[in-house]
C-alpha cells in the first residue's frame, strides 16, 4: 500500500467511527500523522529538490540580516552573559546554520555564551540539522513540540520561527443563509467530500468577534485556532527577550476582505499549486495565510508588545540587506558569482514578482525595557 491509501483508509476509519471531522483534524493528519504526514515523513520539502521554496533557499543573506537583529535584540536586553536562540520548525536547519555562522564571525561576545534550541516534529530532521550546524554542535539542543510546551523549558533569548504558523491546522468556516457554519470532511465511497454544519466550537465565533471580522453571504475563510495556542506556549516558555514571526500573511482585515471568497487554502506539490487538499495525502503541502492580527492581539493578552510589523523587504532593507549586498561587492567573487548573489537578494526584497511583500515579519517583545531595533530604522537612515 501507499502512504497516501493508507493515510487514506486511516481517515476513513475516523470518520466511520466519529462521523463528519473538521477539516482541522483532516489537515492535522495530512502534515502530521506520525511516519504518514507530510511533515512527519522522510524526504526534502524545501529548495529545488522539494516541494516549495522559501527566503533561506535564495541566499544566506536572509539569515544574516536576521543575525544583525538578534545582536541587536542581545543588545537592547543589556547584552546577558546567556543568550538562547529557539527555532520551531527548523526543517534542515538551514537558516539557523547561517544565523550562527554571522554570529560566529562577527558577534564573538553573543556567540560565546548562546545555545541554540531546536523544536522539532519530525524525528529524522535531527540528524540533518547536526549534519548541518556541526560547525557549532556544542550550542546545540533538541526539543520535541511536547517538551517545548510543558511549561518546564523556559528562556532569555530569542524565539524565531519561518513559514511555521501557515502550516497550523485550520477550520473553515462558510457565511450561508442559516449563519456561519463550519466547513466538515466526511467520506462517501472512498472519497472525500464537504459539508456544511453547525460550527465545532464557540472558540470560531470568539475568533472572529475578536477581530471584529464579519464574513459577507457566500464567502469562505480559514480560522487559525491553533496559532493563538502555540503563542501562549511560547510566551509561557520566553522569560524575556523577543519572537520573531516571519510567514505569509495579512492583517485580519486584509485576510477577511470580502474580495477573499474562497478565503487562501492552498497546496504545493513539486512547486505546482494545487487547490485540492484531498488529493495526494501527506504528500503535498496544504498551507493558509496567517492572521497577524490575531497574533499580535492574542499577545498583547500573554504580554508581549507587538514592536515591529510589516513586509519583509522592508525588514529587510532597514535591517542591514544593504550591508549585505555591499560586502559582496567588496568580495574577491567574480562577476558572474556577485551578479549570481544580486539576483538572489533581488528576489528577497522585490515586492512584486518577488518574495518582498509576500512575506511580513512580526516582532513582539516580553520584559524588554528599551528596544531599539534595526529594522524600526527609517530605510536609508
């Protein structure tokens, strides 16, 4: 059998024995049945060789500038003797080996004392991200998704995170002519359909009401309940220091727009977008635009001040990109090599065609007195 028939005859095993599931719990199963889900089995997701590419595929530039504001988070904490980076959802372990590689040539007083946290689902990642970041072995530690969410692990530091909250299971809703409904997964011989029921949880409505979101007749959208859960375990965990929130995304009233009305399920597959979620199960990506107002209200409630938020390019460009894009200039790299190198960080901070505004950051803060950032620099300034 195939891991797509047997993740298959899994879920139609749930449903014959529950009935109807949310499309939450299908797409839970989808990326993270153990050893059957797409984040939970062995192979490359990311780069040429995967399925999609993201900002630490086109050039190590991208973690660099996230290293310049790190050393500078360290800073606006008085500059503590330990210092703690945390990555959830590491994948390879790419961008955290070209932020500890910044830190470690240009950073020496950070990089003596930080150890580095990686929180991981997929217990095959483990052995790449060693292989990766042996360079620096001694600062690093593992910890399971359980294990960060204890409330035993607590840190100073850093929590940072790319392209993790849009892999969140989410629940989708629809505004019929009975109200707002949600959007269920049942199964009729071997295939998987839709229906429409009263909502699984007052927590969807809760949701929505906290955003002042309203859907129009019609219109379809995803509900994110598990963003605003992760948030609290990491700010349970955070003691001081910063998260640092980098995804694809909009605020609520973006997301929302009535001209969304088949809300941003999307799937990829081979760097091919595919609209259908029930096709080739755990074999394909199935994602959702992030509400960032959610998490910056949700985290005003846990105590984290929301200092810094918008597109990525602009992160970028106050940040230190420029910096970047002048040492390789300086470099003894050939032409076509330093043309090579400008395309690539071209592409990170275009807005159109690129992946400049299709990316926004967040920063929030927790027990920081004076932040001072570098991205909250005007550009050129």
């Amino acid at each position: 059998m195939s891991e797509d028939s047997t993740l298959r005859d899994i879920l139609d095993q749930r449903i014959a024995q529950q009935g109807r599931i949310t499309f939450a719990d299908f797409m839970a199963a989808c990326l993270y049945e153990p050893g059957l889900g797409y984040y939970t089995s062995p192979g490359r997701k990311v780069g040429a060789e995967g399925d999609f590419y993201t900002s630490i595929s086109v050039h190590a530039a991208f973690g660099r500038v996230i290293a310049r504001e790190m050393a500078q988070m360290w800073r606006c904490m008085g500059s503590p003797a330990q210092f703690t980076l945390v990555e959830c959802g590491a994948g390879n372990g790419r961008l955290a080996c070209d932020i500890i590689d910044y830190l470690a040539e240009r950073e020496p007083g950070l990089y003596g004392n930080l150890c580095l946290a990686l929180v991981e689902k997929e217990p095959s990642l483990e052995s790449a991200q060693g292989e990766m970041l042996a360079a620096h072995a001694g600062k690093i530690t593992w910890l399971s998704p359980d294990e960060f969410g204890s409330g035993r692990f607590s840190f100073s530091g850093c929590l940072y995170s790319n392209e993790l909250i849009d892999a969140l299971p989410v629940h989708r809703v629809e505004m019929t002519a009975d109200g707002l409904q949600e959007i269920y997964v049942t199964s009729n011989d071997g295939e998987f359909r839709e229906e429409n029921g009263p909502l699984s949880t007052p927590d969807i409505k809760a949701y929505l009401e906290r955003i002042s979101i309203e859907l129009r007749p019609g219109q379809q959208a995803e509900v994110n309940l598990s963003a605003p859960v992760w948030l609290a375990s990491a700010s349970k965990a955070l003691h001081k220091g910063f998260i640092l929130t980098i995804d694809y995304g909009f605020p609520a009233a973006e997301l929302f727009a009535p001209h969304r009305t088949r809300g941003t399920l999307m799937c990829y597959h081979r760097h091919q977008t595919e609209e259908n979620p029930y096709i080739r199960l755990g074999q394909q990506d199935i994602t959702a635009h992030v509400d960032f107002t959610t998490l910056m209200k949700c985290g005003e409630g846990l105590g984290l001040r929301s200092e810094w938020f918008g597109e990525q390019y602009r992160f970028l460009l106050s940040a230190g990109i420029i910096e970047e894009i002048e040492e390789v200039e300086r470099s003894s790299a050939t032409d076509e090599q330093k043309l090579k190198l400008r395309l690539a960080l071209k592409k990170l901070i275009m807005p159109e065609g690129g992946m400049g505004d299709t990316f926004r950051l967040l920063i929030q803060s927790k027990g920081v007195e004076s932040v001072r950032l570098l991205c909250q620099r005007r550009i050129g300034g």
